[in-house]
C-alpha cells in the first residue's frame, strides 16, 4: 500500500463510521505511525508502506473508531500553539481555553507595569497547559499550578521540564487554592463546569476516556467554582483579579454566585469567537 492509498482509505473509514474532520484525523494518525509532517503526506503520495507500518496505522484507526480522542492516542496535543504530552490522567485542553489565556496574559502585562514581578495561581491545571502557556508568554511571572491529582501533575511536570519552564512553574498537590504558600496576584482557573444532567449527553470521547474528576461540577456545575471562592480569603493579594472558564448559559449564575462573596467587585464577561460567555474577568 502506498501512502496515497492508506491516507484515502483512513479517511474514508473513518468518514464512515461518522468521525468528525475524518481527514484531518487520518492525516495525525498517518503522520505519527510514519514519523512525518502533514506537507510531507502530500509531497510523497507514492512512498510505500512497510507491512508494519500499516498494521501500525489500523490499529490506530481501530481506537479511533471506538471513540478514543486522537490527542491520547497520540499522547500529545496542540494548545495556544505550544505541543503538550497528554494521557489519560488529564483532561485535553480546548481551543475554547485559549480564550482564557489570551486574556490572562492581557490583564498581567498591564499589571507588571506596577510590578516587577507578578505571581499567578492556575488552579486546576491537569497537563499544564494554561501554566505554562502562561509562562512562556510572562517570563518574570511566578506561577503555583495546583491539582488534586498526583497522576495529573506528574503529567504537568514533563510538559514544565519539556518547555523549560519548571523553574518558573511550582506544582502543588492540593484541592484548588488550600497548598498556596502565598497570596497571588491572579488566579486562572478551568474547573470542572459539567452538570450531572448533562453527562449523558456527553459524547463517547468525553464520556468514555476523559476523567471524570475533570469534568464533573455538581447539580449546577458550579461546585468547584464555589470551593474555590469559599477559599480565597487570604489567598489573594491587595487589588488582586482572577479570571475563570465557564460553560454556555451559567455566565448569569456565575456572576451571581461571585457577587454573594465579593459584592463590590468588578464583574466582566467575555464572550469566545462563536459568542458564548466563556471568560469571567473579576477586579476585586
């Protein structure tokens, strides 16, 4: 078989069973097993597959097939244009969070002004991927990452050495903000925001594979945003801001539930590229 036919006949396998982008998905699986880059898929279509390399192929496109996410069959991911390792310990970060970056790195750089160096919180971080997307773009940030997962941090801490940031990056093992050693002049956080009722209709990527402690926010979703403001005092510096991920509808809730803790601060909601509030910027 050569490679023409085998991205062809991925595709189409794929396209069939009803998986979304089914030839964007052929092409990771097909550049992995070869060890190559998507151009070179096209400027090579007569390169021939070895036996190995094809049985290698289909296997991948048989866990695909069962719903497993490409990201932890490939043990990597693309997130704010920086390459992380994922596995199954970690939820898969989202474009959508990106949003949540972008923003972080918005608000400190105007911060830093006042201040030579700024200390950040990403709470929650799984992988890493906001921590350290937040240091390469801060470089005289300090940045504590927490998790509760031993398992997720391990993960973390090879994305950290991996983009050389692990100096920066101090990985805490704790719920949410309780292993701070310090007051912060931000927190960032993605937190779980699923509600119970909506996990049936998760797709069996999600509902399968991810983590469940990841995904998981309560009757409301708003759990764990609710420890984590129930945890703040004394863990935010004077003048201090944080800013949070949310899902589709719970802007109003959200802000609710933060003003029930923090009447005076200042509440914005920011909305993501298809329009939906995704970002809570909040100045206390």
């Amino acid at each position: 078989m050569i490679l023409r036919e085998a991205l062809q006949s991925a595709t189409q396998t794929l396209r069939t069973a009803g998986i979304a982008d089914a030839s964007v998905e052929a092409e990771l699986l097909l550049g992995h097993v070869l060890g190559i880059s998507r151009t070179q898929l096209y400027t090579e279509p007569e390169r021939s597959l070895t036996s190995v390399e094809a049985e290698h192929l289909w296997r991948l496109v048989r866990r695909r097939l069962d719903h497993e996410p490409a990201a932890y069959i490939l043990g990597r991911c693309e997130f704010y244009g920086i390459d992380f390792y994922i596995d199954y310990h970690t939820f898969i970060p989202r474009p959508e969070t990106e949003l949540l970056v972008e923003k972080a790195v918005e608000l400190a750089q105007r911060i830093s002004h006042r201040e030579e160096q700024i200390t950040i919180a990403d709470i929650g971080t799984g992988c890493g991927a906001i921590a350290v997307s937040l240091a390469l773009a801060l470089p005289q940030a300090k940045i504590y990452a927490t998790d509760v997962s031993a398992s997720a941090l391990q993960v973390a801490e090879m994305n950290c050495r991996r983009h050389g940031v692990n100096s920066q990056v101090e990985l805490l093992l704790g719920n949410l903000l309780e292993q701070l050693p310090q007051p912060v002049d931000m927190i960032v956080a993605n937190l779980p925001y699923i509600k119970d009722c909506e996990f049936k209709d998760l797709s069996p990527e999600i509902r399968k594979f991810e983590p469940t402690m990841a995904l998981a926010g309560g009757e409301d979703g708003l759990d764990k945003i609710q420890q984590m403001l129930e945890q703040m005092p004394g863990k935010l510096s004077y003048g201090a801001c944080f800013l949070l991920e949310i899902g589709q509808g719970q802007g109003g809730m959200v802000t609710s539930l933060i003003k029930s803790y923090f009447p005076q601060a200042s509440i914005e909601l920011i909305s993501d590229l298809g329009g939906i509030e995704r970002v809570v910027k909040v100045g206390l």
